[in-house]
C-alpha cells in the first residue's frame, strides 16, 4: 500500500477521485493546503489528515508519495524538498519552467535513488489504448501528418485567480498550461520532435502571457505535424488527427480527456480495415485520466510492466516549451535538444 499526501486541494481534488477508485494501491493518509477548509471540504468518508504546513507531510516518516498539486513557480523547490525528504514524487504539470531546474531535479532523483512522475494523464484512455493496439500490431505504419487543436474557453473568472496570466505566478500561457497535455500526447504516439517553427500572441485576454499560438513540427522520423492554440473558443475542445502510412486516426473533442471518447481508425486501403476492426475489438480496455495514470504508476512502484510517465518525457516536454518560446521570440527554426549554451536553458521568463 503506497501512503500518499497530496499538496494543493484544487487540481488535487481530480487526484484525490482517482485514489478512491484505486484504494488496492493507495491511502491518501494527508492533504496540504493553504486553506484548510478547502481541504476539508473534499474529506467525504475519507480518514486523512488536513494541514497547511508543507513540512508536516515531508517529515512523516509514513508518507511514500508526495503529490504536488501547486501552483507552477512551487513545482521545482518543493519537488527537490520532497526527493531530499526521501519521498518518490509526482508533480503536476509542468514539472519545471527550464532546463536548468530540470537537470537539478534528475540530479536529485539520481541522488535520492527515488522516481519523478510527470503528470500527463491524457495518455490513457480506452481508444488510446486501442491506438497503441493497432501500432504494436503493425497496421499503422510510419507515422505521416498529425494536426492537434487545443481550443478552449478562459475568460476573466478563470484568471481572477492572481497568479494566472503572469509570467512570475503561472510561468507561462496558453502553451504551457493548456497545450502542454495534447503536445505529450502527440510525441507520446509519434515520435518525439526534430526541430519546430512558432508564433504566439495575446489576443483574448487582458494577461501577461500568450493565449494564443501556432506551432509546426518536424517530428525526429520525419513526420510533420501542426498545433493550433487558443483560449477564445466558444467552448473547451481538443482535436487530433494522426495520419499513419496506413490509417489515419482522429478522435472526439473531448477536452481533458481525448481517450475517453470514441476515436474513429480508417485504412487507407480497405481491405485493412478488416484486420483494424478486428484488433480494435480485442484491444485491452484501460481506465480514463488520472486513474489510468495512477494504476501505471503503483505497477511502477512494484517494478511490474507498465507505462508510468518517466521523468525523461517530463523532461522532452519542458524542452519544447523552450523551443517554443524560443521560436516565436526570435522567428527562427528551432531544433532539438536544449543544450546548455541555448539561450533559454535558465528559463524562459521574460
């Protein structure tokens, strides 16, 4: 049984549904927050203890999992705090706003010999799971085109909240806290990128950060693939369309869960779709979002097979933030990795 305290009652209280639904793998033994009674308020039937002192949960001996649910500028100095306490961590996105704090944090992990779980609980999903089905079987092919659409809704209720919408509080817009699950998602299934081209503006909203952006991929095996971004839609929807050499894959438009709904998988030559309708039958069923992304990691904890988001694909995906920022800054092509001597390794903030 693996004793978890979660800190933060907002995002936490989505994790704290997914530890209900897994009670074989964990006990939420504590929540952390600034406002205890937030934190009351989602107790229930559950027995576990409320504080607002961040130490109290890294000093339990007890607690084995520290599950940061903050706002982004506490990600990295409590994500260290935790490995040094000896903890295993998951951190909700993004894990870091540089490549600097990354390194600090793999080199920390490494240290502490303990894991760091990035939050990308979009990856799971029962038509995910048959998407990974019909590609280990073969019938997919090379992939080819894909096109993302992250187009959401984020008014000024949304960013009362004082640090949305800054650079100091949120680190970041549109392409970090919105996009950034859709883009994991993309390299999650096609590959991860080569090089990347970017433009970014604020056109919805009276922030500091970009609300709106268009991006285009070159994927390392060559596909190409495009990312367009708002938060000035009538209503929250994310779109893929993932063109393989031999189907092509496009899902519903459900927003914070793109494997929930129904995606529809099409040969390019029909005599296939046979053989893809027959693999989409059998295809292994898996729970949604954040169940999914914690029934992996408790397999991880236990060093059984499983698909437990890595601290290096955490990494990839604050790397192509960088190469985004970077590329709408300066106009220029981006390519990948981030080394360094590149010019945003210590951070994007303006």
């Amino acid at each position: 049984m693996i004793r978890v305290a979660i800190l933060g009652a907002g995002i936490g209280a989505e994790h704290l549904d997914a530890y209900r639904r897994l009670t074989d793998h964990f006990t939420v033994a504590m929540i952390v927050d600034q406002d205890t009674g937030r934190a009351e308020a989602l107790r229930a039937s559950d027995d576990f203890t409320v504080t607002a002192d961040i130490a109290t949960a890294l000093d339990d001996p007890g607690i084995d999992l520290i599950d940061i649910c903050l706002p982004p500028h506490l990600h990295v100095p409590v994500t260290l705090q935790a490995l040094a306490a000896g903890k295993d961590v998951i951190c909700e996105k993004p894990l870091a706003t540089s490549m600097a704090d990354v390194d600090r944090i793999k080199e920390a992990a490494q240290a502490a010999k303990r894991k760091v779980y990035p939050v990308f609980q979009y990856r799971w999903g029962p038509s995910l799971a048959q998407l990974r089905a019909l590609i280990a079987a073969g019938l997919a092919g090379q992939p080819q085109t894909a096109a993302v659409e992250t187009h959401w809704s984020r008014g000024a209720d949304y960013y009362a909240v004082p640090w949305r919408g800054t650079w100091a509080g949120e680190q970041g817009g549109a392409v970090l806290g919105h996009a950034i699950h859709n883009h994991d998602l993309l390299t999650h299934l096609m590959g991860p990128v080569a090089a990347l081209s970017a433009f970014t503006t604020t056109r919805v909203n009276l922030i500091e950060t970009e609300d709106c952006a268009a991006i285009s991929f070159e994927m390392a095996n060559g596909a190409l693939a495009t990312s367009s971004i708002t938060l000035g839609a009538a209503s929250d929807e994310t779109r893929l369309r993932l063109v393989f050499e031999h189907l092509t894959a496009t899902s519903g438009t459900a927003p914070y869960a793109p494997g929930a709904d129904p995606w529809t998988f099409t040969a390019r030559d029909p005599s296939q779709q046979a053989a893809i309708d027959a693999v989409l039958a059998q295809a292994t069923a898996e729970p949604v979002g954040f169940e999914g992304f914690l029934t992996a990691i408790a397999q991880d904890q236990v060093s059984r097979p499983n698909s437990a988001v890595t601290l290096e694909e955490g990494a990839a995906s604050v790397a192509l933030v960088t190469a985004i920022y970077h590329a709408a800054r300066t106009g220029t092509r981006v390519t990948l990795p981030i080394t360094p001597d590149h010019p945003l390794y210590k951070g994007w903030q303006p």
